[in-house]
C-alpha cells in the first residue's frame, strides 16, 4: 500500500541568499589566481641562452661587456647556408638566430633535452667565435697547447 505524498512546498527565495550578507554573493574575487609559468617556445630559448651566456661571462671576462641579442632569423643567408649567429665584434655585439637554431636540427632529435643541447652549443659556438678560439677550448680548464 502506498503512503500519501505530502504537498510539496516551495520555500520562497531569502533576500541573503540571493545578494549574500552584504549584498555581493556574486562577484568575482578582487585577486586573480596565480598565473601559470612560462614555458613557452621564446620563453625556454630565453631562459637556456641567459644561462649559458650568464656561466661564460662568468669563466670569460672579455665577454662580460658585449652585448648578446636573439633574432627570429637572419636578413640573408650566407653562401654556407642560413646562419645561427652572427658575430659582431666592433660593435661589441653577438645575435643569435632563433628560428635557425631550434628548426635545424638533426631529424629525431627534437625533444627537449636535445633542443637545450642545441640553443647552448650555439652560444658557445659565438661566443668562442667572437674571442677567437675553438668551442671546446671555451673550457677554462683546457689544458693550453
């Protein structure tokens, strides 16, 4: 046997609960949330040159005052192809070419660590260009032959 329902009632709407105690329920916080950290493409070519640059000024004093600069690619390609950088050294100047560096690489190798490898090997690369010596003399502790 069934029980007889009870009428269902509808409770009229609080003016609290609608406006909230002071009347601002509904808005939004005043203080954003945290932005997510940069991890993007320009961003970690950023981050890997500052480091290299920032630990061979550190062994290389002849590179502390020259002026390193990113360009996404270069004006003309050079008759040995499409440079990386460019080196500079009366203006006191090294300009690293992005979209070179990160697009021609080796095929199969376009994963992080291998881009890293890549973005620092160019900065070496310049760097040791622009003081005259070979990549892996850039090596403070390189015996001197």
């Amino acid at each position: 046997m069934r029980r007889p329902r009870s009428p269902r009632r509808t409770a009229a709407p609080r003016r609290g609960d609608r406006h909230g105690r002071h009347g601002r329920l509904g808005r939004s916080s005043v203080v954003r949330p945290p932005l997510p950290p940069l991890d993007g493409r320009l961003d970690t070519f950023d981050l890997h040159v500052g480091s290299a640059v920032e630990l061979l000024r550190s062994m290389w004093p002849e590179l502390r005052p020259v002026r390193i600069e990113i360009a996404a690619m270069p004006a003309h390609a050079d008759p040995d192809g499409l440079p990386r950088w460019l080196v500079d050294t009366a203006a006191q100047r090294i300009v690293l070419f992005r979209v070179p560096i990160e697009r021609l690489m080796e095929p199969g190798h376009d994963d992080a660590a291998h881009r890293r490898v890549a973005i620092e090997g160019a900065v070496f690369r310049a760097a040791a260009q622009y003081i005259g010596r070979e990549p892996w003399e850039m090596d403070p502790h390189h015996p001197e032959e």
